[in-house]
C-alpha cells in the first residue's frame, strides 16, 4: 500500500513542475546517462548547486554538488525529475515488455 501511495505522490509532483523544465520537454532523453557517475562538472566563476543523480547501485535518487556548468546528463535539478526519468519510465517500459 505504502508503494503505490509514494508512487502516485511522485506522479503527482511531477504534473506539478512546470513545462518548462527541460527535462520534461526533452524527447531526446536517453536514460542511458541514468547509469553515470555523478560529476560535479568544470564550472570555475559559478556558485555551485545542489542536484540530483541516480544512483544505479542503489536505483535511488540522491543529492550532490553541481559546479553549474560541465558534468553529464545524470544531472536533475529536482528529485522528482530523477526518479521519473531513471526508475518510473525504465520499470514502466520493463514491465510492459513481460
């Protein structure tokens, strides 16, 4: 019970952000990059950000500290945006080829 009610929470956060977020908008996402290290990036005159990566060990979402420009693509400026890219849409499309 516990699950579902987290899942429909997570799904409901996720109509909540706006269009804008490039994540979303992005029909180009490969979640490939969902299995990368997290990378603080190469940005030098920036104050560094906390964001999210997916952590494939684990398949958890988890924070870190993102220089602001550089880095990869397991790079999510929310947590609800990590979990849906790396764990709902990758369980979703398993699940629906069983």
């Amino acid at each position: 019970m516990i699950p579902i009610l987290l899942l429909l929470l997570f799904s409901y956060s996720a109509m909540l952000i706006s269009s804008e977020d490039e994540e979303i908008s992005d029909p180009n996402f490969d979640p490939k990059v969902c299995n990368l290290e997290s990378d603080y990036g190469n940005g030098k005159n920036t104050t560094p950000v906390i964001r999210w990566h997916y952590h494939n060990s684990t398949q958890t979402c988890q924070p870190f500290v993102y220089s602001g420009s550089g880095g990869n693509g397991n790079n999510f400026k929310s947590f609800d945006m990590c979990y849906i890219r790396c764990f709902l849409v990758p369980n979703k499309t398993r699940d629906e080829k069983e």
